[in-house]
C-alpha cells in the first residue's frame, strides 16, 4: 500500500494551526521559522516545502483567522433583525472587550504596523483582497436596508465610507492613549442613521 500523498494546501494550514498562537506569544516579527518548525513538529528545513518564507507563514496564520472571523460574521448576521444591528456588527472587533478578540485585535495592530512601516507590497496586496469580503458584505446590508425600506437608496454609496471609517477608528484606538472608540462610534453611527434612514 503507497502511502498517502500529502496536500501541500492542507499542509500549509495544518501547520499554520499548529502554531497559530505563537504570533501572539512572540509577536509576528519576533517569530522565526525555527519556532513555527519545533511547534509543527517537522523539521525547519521541511517548512521551506510548504512555505516561502516567515511572511507566508504569517499570511497563513492570519488567514485562518480571517476565515474564522468570516463564517462567524455570517453566522451572528443572520440573527439580527435591524440594519443598524448588522452594521454595528462589523464594528465588533474594534469595539469588543472579549479577550479573545482583543487578542486578535493585538495580533491585528502587529501586522498592520508591518504593513505601514515595512513598505511590504504583499502584505499590503493581502491586506487589501481581505478588505473585499467585508465591504460586499457592508453593499448587501445596505442593499437589503433599501430594499426592506429601512434606509434611503443613497446609503448605498456609503459601503466604502463605512469601511474607510472603521479603518481609521481601528487605527485611532491603536495609536491614541485614552481615546473612547465606543463614544466615536455612538456619534458617528447615530448621525449616519439620522441621514440615511426612512423616516416612519
């Protein structure tokens, strides 16, 4: 009986969970091919056959989480009833003080400093094909606001100003001491509705 040929894609992921912690524990620059080899249990040399280099790793590692925080995302959306809920929902990683999301906000921070400091084309490639998801999700509640006649038709042109601004109240929560995240966000979310939303 041959033995069972590997999947290099189901490799990559399985050694990325292996060691999906460790960008927390010793941060993503800190990170060496030596640690994600000994947490994997293989050998550094056989992470180079699933792996270009640390960066890929990362982008693996990160991608799980992304998935992950993907399929939950659909998964609470569905539960709600009002559009302002579903869009408060994509708020909840900036604003959550659960400590498992606050970790991946943490891990979040680290890699987007990489991004702006390093100059780093891929990650900045990556970063940007994962925006996509969030705002075609952010084009369907709005879609389905005006649809259900819960906003007006306008609102629509606000995807990408929606998720501009969440971006810049990540980075403003990252990069300011006492800065209250939550009280911008109540503004700004009860003012876009007080434009957008069809009045009873």
């Amino acid at each position: 009986m041959s033995p069972r040929k590997i999947n290099k894609e189901e490799k990559r992921r399985e050694v990325a969970l292996s060691c999906r912690e460790l960008i927390y524990e010793v941060g993503m620059k800190n990170l060496t091919v030596a640690q994600v080899a000994k947490a994997a249990g293989i050998g550094k040399g056989t992470i180079y056959e699933y792996f270009e280099n640390k960066d890929d790793i990362i982008f693996q590692i990160i991608n799980i989480h992304i998935e992950e925080h993907h399929r939950k995302f659909l998964k609470e959306v569905e539960k709600l009833t009002t559009i302002r809920e579903k869009i408060e929902l994509f708020f909840e990683f900036v604003l959550s003080e659960d400590p498992e999301l606050v970790k991946k906000f943490n891990g979040y921070k680290e890699f987007l400093s990489i991004v702006l400091s390093d100059d780093n084309l891929s990650m900045k490639e990556f970063n940007c094909n994962k925006n996509e998801f969030f705002r075609a999700e952010l084009v369907k509640i709005f879609a389905e606001g005006i649809q259900s006649g819960e906003l007006k038709e306008e609102s629509l042109d606000l995807a990408d100003g929606i998720l501009t601004y969440q971006k810049g109240l990540t980075i403003r929560k990252m990069s300011q001491a006492n800065y209250d995240a939550r009280e911008d966000f109540e503004k700004f979310i009860n003012t876009i509705f007080k434009l957008i939303e069809v009045k009873k």
